[in-house]
C-alpha cells in the first residue's frame, strides 16, 4: 500500500555552493547546512559539533524565508547565531535545553510568537513531529548520546537512508559510515504507511531517511530523553 507524505509548506533551505555539490539532489545545491563547512580557526567547535547550531539556523532561514541562500551568506549567519545559549561548546555541542532557550528570542526578533521547548514525552513524539510540519515548522530532533566502551560504539545508532523511487530504502552509496548517534538532524516530512513510518531528515546538506521503528528500538535501548525534539508551537 503506498505511502503518505505531510510535508512543509515551501521548498526546504537550499545552500548555493561553489565547490561542494550535494550527492542526495540533482542538482547539487545541499539540503539544509552541513557543519563540515565550518573549519577556520575563529569557527571553534562547529564542525566537529555543531549539527544542533546547524539545525537551528536552517529552522530559522527556513520560518524566515531565506530558503534560497548563497553559501556565503549562510555561513555569515551561521557565525552570527554562534553565540549565546546557542554557542557550540568544545566537547559539549549545544544540548537541547540551551537551544530551546537560545531559539526563544531568536525567533521573537523575526516577529514569530512561538512557544519552544526540548521535549521530554516519547509516547507523543511522532505525533508532535507531525503535528510541528502540517504547521510548516521543521523539527530539530536528536539521535541521543551512547555511553559504551569505545570499541562497541559502532554497534549503537540508526542509519540514514536514501528513498527510491519504488518507495523502497537503501543504504546511500555515497556514506562510508555506519550507524549514527549522538547528533541532531532536521526533520522536513514524515511517510507513512499502515506497518510503518519514515522521517524525511536534512543532516550534513544531504537529504536522507530514518525508519522510526529503527529511531524507537535506539532510543528505547539506551533510555536516553536526549533523543527527543525541539518542541515549536
């Protein structure tokens, strides 16, 4: 049986680059930001770990219109937001309270009254991820933390696939690494189907999917609230 989709409203943020070309849209403009872009030395920790700032910025653009950007431009904004409650900590990252505090005024500035929160609720998550996109609001989720011995960290993640179009997924050929943890990604549709549900994600300018029953049996496994959404209503 096919599949539904609830998707935003209007064309989700697309980065013009000069040299960087995305693998995952044809015609090479990224999906959202990519935090490898970020590596002069005044950039501090934003490549390493800034997926939350990231995020952030791209719900930003996005609510504020600024969808159609040069890269220039983007990272310019980028390092504007870098500071604050949103400031990208070495070894820490931004977590989910302080982006929630950091994307109060942010958003208030633009005019836009929204009530933001890091969400705690794992029995109302899809349903408020849904919820947050039929509004045309991207959602900043978080495949939470691990905490393992260093040689079993591998074991531990969900992986990011690419959609076919026989509404079939599969591993992206492009992606030499496996599970993903510990990161924050932008939701910016959900399918749905009678057996099962798949998150459509922006995460490092690349546009990839999530199975949620996949995302569930993660967070589940390691019982972390972490692995929740930026709540914006």
């Amino acid at each position: 049986m096919s599949e539904t989709r609830t998707g935003l409203k209007k064309e989700y943020v697309r980065v013009r680059c000069k040299e960087w070309r995305c693998n995952s849209m044809a015609d090479g403009r990224s999906y959202g930001g990519n935090q490898s872009w970020f590596n002069d030395p005044g950039d501090g920790a934003i490549a390493p770990l800034g997926c939350g700032l990231i995020s952030c910025a791209d719900i930003l653009l996005y609510k504020t219109g600024r969808t159609d950007i040069s890269q220039e431009d983007y990272m310019a904004f980028v390092r504007s937001l870098n500071r604050g409650m949103l400031k990208v900590r070495r070894k820490l990252g931004v977590n989910g309270i302080s982006m929630a505090l950091g994307m109060r005024p942010r958003l208030k500035e633009h005019g836009l009254k929204y009530s933001v929160s890091w969400g705690f609720s794992g029995g109302k998550l899809l349903e408020r991820i849904t919820s947050m996109i039929e509004n045309d609001i991207p959602v900043c989720i978080a495949v939470g933390p691990v905490i393992c011995k260093k040689e079993n960290r591998g074991e531990y993640g969900v992986h990011f696939y690419t959609r076919l179009r026989s509404e079939s997924y599969e591993l992206p050929r492009w992606r030499r690494s496996g599970k993903v943890r510990d990161h924050y990604v932008t939701v910016t549709g959900v399918y749905t189907s009678p057996n099962a549900a798949w998150l459509e994600i922006s995460s490092w300018g690349e546009k990839y999917y999530i199975s949620w029953d996949e995302y569930l049996a993660y967070r589940k496994l390691k019982r972390t609230f972490f692995s929740n959404i930026l709540y914006i209503r």
